[in-house]
C-alpha cells in the first residue's frame, strides 16, 4: 500500500491532531513540495521494486490533499499512474477532505487519474458546529461536492463524521448522521 500524505490545509479545525500548515500562509510551499514528492513516488518505485511488492492499494490523505490545484493533482496522479502498475490495484482513494476545496474540474482530474474512491468528510451536517470547529464551509457544500462526485464518475464515496464536536449535541448529530444517510449509496 501507499500512502500520500499533503500536509495543506485551507485554515486549522479545532479538532484536528494532523500536522498540517495553513494553505493561507504557507502556499508558497505547495509546489516544491509537490516537486519533491513526485521525485520520492519514484524512489519508492525503485525500493517496491527491489523488494519485489506489488501495489495494492494508494491513499492520499492529509491535511487536506485537494488544496493541490487541478494541475497539481493531475501531475502527481501522472507521476503515480507512470510509475507504478495500477492494475492490480484494489482501492485508490483521494481523501477530498472539506467540501470547500472541491469542484467538479478537480473531481474529473482525480477520477481520471485513476481514484476511484472519494473521502468527503463534512465530519458535521450542522453549520453551527462547523462554524464552531474553524470550518467555513457549510452542510449545503457537502451535498454539492457529493454530487459532483457522483458526475466525475466516482462509484465509491465515503463522509466521515465526528461524534462530540465541540456545539453538537446527541439530537445534532443524529440530523448528521441522517443528511448522510439519505445521500444515494454511490
């Protein structure tokens, strides 16, 4: 398995233990450390290849991985499709993290590099507790990025939710856990 991890994100959550740097104020970095992560993708090649593993599996997680641009998602999915056989691949996910860095152009990019898994992760339905928890987007943005998913052509989408965000309450979170559940099995 792999794992791809970019360490962006557009602001801090208040319950995230994830070390990550604020796209706001770190964004120069985002390109010499997609540079420098393309060059380690191939070193891995060359080190799975030496020990004789086949991949499995690829997970880009985070921080928040879609703070990449369109162009910058579509090169490093490039770098993974030219050096790895992703044929016997059974899982590619790309963690899409908050609906705020989500559009359907860079849901096409990903799904036509190869993923075909989306992780959106409101972690709430409730945009008193999404304001509470540092996240600016709203509940109404999840179920437009979920749709997007759905147009890019992605079959599997998983949300993950946190239960005891700070503001939520038993009764919010099961509105959260029933917004997501009404969502067509994808």
């Amino acid at each position: 398995s792999l794992y791809i991890g970019i360490p962006f994100c557009p602001s801090r959550c208040s319950y995230c233990s994830f070390v990550s740097c604020n796209l706001d104020r770190d964004r120069k970095l985002v390109q010499p450390y997609v540079d420098c992560l393309c060059k380690e993708v191939a070193e891995i090649r060359v080190q799975a290849e030496r020990a004789g593993l086949t991949l499995c599996s690829i997970y880009i997680g985070g921080g928040t991985p879609t703070t990449l641009s369109a162009p910058q998602m579509e090169h490093l999915l490039r770098v993974i499709r030219d050096n790895f056989d992703l044929s016997r691949c059974v899982e590619f996910t790309v963690e899409g993290g908050r609906p705020d860095t989500l559009d359907l152009e860079k849901l096409q990019v990903i799904r036509s590099g190869g993923a075909d898994r989306m992780s959106i992760n409101p972690q709430t339905m409730e945009d008193a507790v999404l304001r509470a928890c540092g996240r600016p987007h709203k509940a109404a943005d999840v179920l437009r990025a979920y749709g997007e998913a759905v147009d890019a052509g992605f079959s599997a989408i998983n949300m993950d939710l946190i239960a005891g965000l700070p503001a939520d309450t038993t009764a919010g979170f099961r509105r959260s856990l029933d917004a997501v559940a009404t969502l067509p099995p994808a």
